[in-house]
C-alpha cells in the first residue's frame, strides 16, 4: 500500500498526536467490556481485534471481559427454552444456565480469542471457573411497587454477583503477553456456576486489577444530558446528581452505576463509549477527540 504525500503527512500527524498517551499509558492495565453492536459487524469485529492488538503491541495491557445475550436468546430459541426476565435480568434455571454456558464459555469467548489471534495477538480465553478467576454468589434481587408495603424478594436461579477476582492469574497471563478474554461466568463455593452480567463482570476485574480504565463499549453514543447532547468529562459526585434528576434513568443505570462503583473502588476512569464506531477503543485512549462519556474521580484527568 503506497500512501499519497497528503495520505502519509496525515498518518503522521496521528501518530504524534497519539504519542503523548500511548506513552501515559504503557505498561497500565485497561478492561474493555465488549459485547452488544460492537460484536455483530465484520468490520467492526476486526476494528476491535486490531485495536486490542495494537494497544499490547505498544506496552498496554488490555483485559477483555465479554458479553452474549443475542447468542444466548438465539440458542435458547433453537431449544424451545423459553426466556423470562425480571427487571431486565435473565432468571437463569439450571437448564438455561447450561446453555449460557455453552455459549458464553464455548462459542462466543473462542470466537473472540479466534479474532484477536487472527490479527496477530496471543489472546487466552477463561472463564470464571478457570482457577477460580470468578468468585460468585447468589444475587438476591428484590423489586418493590407503589402498592407493596414492604420489597417482595425474587429469585432470578442461577445469577450471581462477584464476590472476588483471582488476580494473580490474569497478572501471570498479562506478564507473559497474553491477552486474556473473560466470559462473565462465576463459581459458587460448592463449584456451582453464575450467571453474571458482563458490565458488572469487568467493573470487578477493573477494580481489583487497580486497572487505569475501565472501558464499556455499548451501543450508544455515551451519556445523554437532557438535550441529547453526550456528556464527558464527569466527576463522580455529577454523575450522583445526574441519576437523583432523572437524566440517567432506564437501561443505562446499571451500565453507570458499575462504571461509578469502579471509579470509587480505585480505577482511574471509566469511559462509557459507542461500540458502533470503528476503532472506538483507539480513538477513545489515543486521540484528544474520544467518542463517549468519561467519568473520573479527580477533579482533572
């Protein structure tokens, strides 16, 4: 490929401008939720594989914890299985845990490790179980309407909630140049296996790696503010008061609140971005443009 003069001096100009932060970043751990649009075209399949490798080819450290819920729906279509939610949460009986097993620990993570490998990574996929990467316990949920006095507890089977991060495996896989690629299921203290939502997954990982970004790729444009502007650049104590005026409300609650407890819990950022752009990871953490919603805990970042 030959690069016209106006081509190639362009091509520069990104470079140094992406200088600056690839050298802030080296050797700084990034969790990168992956899942939803970003995964359903080819083109944006192999902007993110190609992204993740760059990032390990100049000395950051990307952890990628991925989701499934459109594969799971599908298979579980095939089956005759019938779905049921509660408050947006899968209620995961046994038999439908088997098949998020199948397809988040199977299918969907060995086709992600299979991308990043393609484009030249050394990417390793796990889940939970591996050596106990995921530690879980069962997520009691409640819901409560205007007309209960008191929350009814619902039980929503085979869903957890992280309760601790074996560490020391992804820090051996991350010193040898691996990428590791996490499916977001957990194991119970008799071995029993969650169902566990992928934000909330690597909002866990994020914290306990002390990583520097926590990166949620969605299928938005980031935060909205009530004009349908995106909002960037919060600080913790904006984001609580974008949830008590309603600006953030529905769908992105728990997107917001996993991105705010890791930021409290010792991430530096958390960036909400729109997984339909290409490139979005790289354009987020290189360039001064950015395509989503930054939420920090300092004053300046």
């Amino acid at each position: 490929m030959t690069l016209s003069r106006e081509a190639a001096t362009q091509f520069a100009q990104v470079l140094s401008e992406a200088l600056p932060y690839i050298r802030r970043f080296v050797g700084k751990t990034l969790v990168i939720k992956y899942g939803g649009n970003a995964m359903e075209s080819e083109e944006l399949k192999t902007g993110f594989a190609r992204d993740i490798v760059l990032m390990k080819a100049v000395g950051i450290n990307p952890v990628v914890v991925h989701g499934g819920g459109p594969q799971i729906a599908e298979l579980l279509k095939r089956l005759n299985i019938e779905s049921h939610f509660i408050d947006g949460m899968r209620v995961t009986d046994s038999q439908t845990m088997d098949v998020v097993e199948m397809v988040l620990g199977g299918q969907v993570n060995k086709s992600i490790v299979n991308l990043i490998n393609g484009h030249g990574g050394s990417a390793i996929g796990l889940t939970g179980k591996d050596a106990q990467l995921i530690r879980a316990k069962k997520l009691h949920a409640s819901r409560q309407t205007p007309e209960m006095t008191k929350p009814e507890i619902i039980d929503i089977g085979q869903v957890g909630e992280v309760t601790g991060v074996n560490t020391e495996l992804l820090d051996m896989l991350v010193r040898g140049n691996f990428i590791p690629v996490i499916a977001p299921i957990g194991v119970g203290q008799d071995g029993e296996s969650y169902n566990i939502n992928a934000d909330l997954v690597a909002g866990k990982v994020a914290e306990a790696l002390k990583a520097e970004k926590l990166m949620l790729l969605t299928n938005i444009a980031g935060l909205m503010d009530k004009e349908g502007k995106v909002l960037t650049g919060l600080t913790t104590a904006q984001v609580d008061g974008l949830i008590a005026d309603g600006t953030i409300y529905g769908g992105m609650l728990p997107k917001i609140r996993c991105a705010l407890e890791a930021v409290q819990g010792g991430v530096h950022s958390a960036h909400i971005i729109d997984g339909r752009v290409p490139n979005a990871v790289l354009l987020e953490i290189f360039t001064d443009v950015g395509v989503g919603t930054l939420i920090t805990n300092r004053k300046h970042h």
